[in-house]
C-alpha cells in the first residue's frame, strides 16, 4: 500500500502532471525593446535640462523620452516618492510643471500638470542634441 502511494506522488511531480498555474516560463531578465511606452506615444531624445523636485534644488539632467503628456528623465537620487511635484527648466522656454509617476533604475517618469501644445513639442524637439557616436568602419577580414 505504501509502495502505490509513493508511485502515485512521484507520478504528479513530473511536468505533465502539474496545473498550468504551476507550470510556467521563468521570464527573461533582459529585455531588447526597452521599456514600454506608457500613455502617449514618446520620441527618444536628448535634451538637457534643469529639474527641481520637491523642495530640493535644481539639478541637470537629461530627457531621454519625451510626449505631449510625459517624459522621462535620467536621474540618480534617492528619496523621491512618487506624486512629488517638479518643475522643467529648458533653455530659453517657460517652465513646465508635472509629477513624478513612476521612478527605477536611475529615471524618472513625469507627467506633465498640462498636456503640451505641438508648437512647444517641436521646439524641444529641435534641443535634441545629435548622438556623438560614430559607426567604426572595418576593411576586410584579412
């Protein structure tokens, strides 16, 4: 009797034998697409910036993602919260006010207090400086 038992424990322990809840693939830990868009559609860019949060004062930064309702920025502090409030200072434009949405792995989202017109759009599109990277050309394998 203990022999049958035994028999009919190990049989559950194989893949087959398990629920589908049970059984699952283990996710990747590395993802090539980058992190996925949230709300409005956002252009990769690189605009320096000034960013004060909360009470703190301001500090440069970049934006590395920006649209009409939010960007995202790269930051490296430590207590911030979401919901806290910040101010965008762009060369030569009025500043823009938001909040923090989300915060992990040195950026910051921000969604902005007001959705910005397209005029204003393409002027900080135009801020985005070129990429300095150079592809390297190779002669033939030798």
């Amino acid at each position: 009797m203990i022999r049958s038992f035994t028999l009919a424990r190990k049989a559950i322990l194989n893949h087959r034998g398990q629920s589908g809840g049970m059984t699952f693939k283990r996710p990747s830990l590395l993802s090539c697409n980058g992190r996925p868009a949230r709300g409005d559609a956002q252009d990769a860019v690189s605009i320096p910036v000034r960013c004060a949060i909360g009470g703190r004062p301001a500090e440069e930064t970049w934006i590395t993602a920006i649209g009409r309702d939010r960007c995202t920025l790269r930051f490296a502090t430590v207590g911030l919260t979401r919901a806290m409030p910040l101010m965008l200072h762009v060369a030569g434009k009025a500043p823009i006010g938001g909040r923090l949405s989300w915060i992990g792995q040195g950026e910051l989202g921000c969604v902005f207090d007001r959705a910005l017109d397209e005029d204003l759009l393409d002027r900080l599109l135009v801020l985005d400086l070129p990429a300095n990277v150079v592809p390297l050309r190779r002669g033939p394998a030798r």
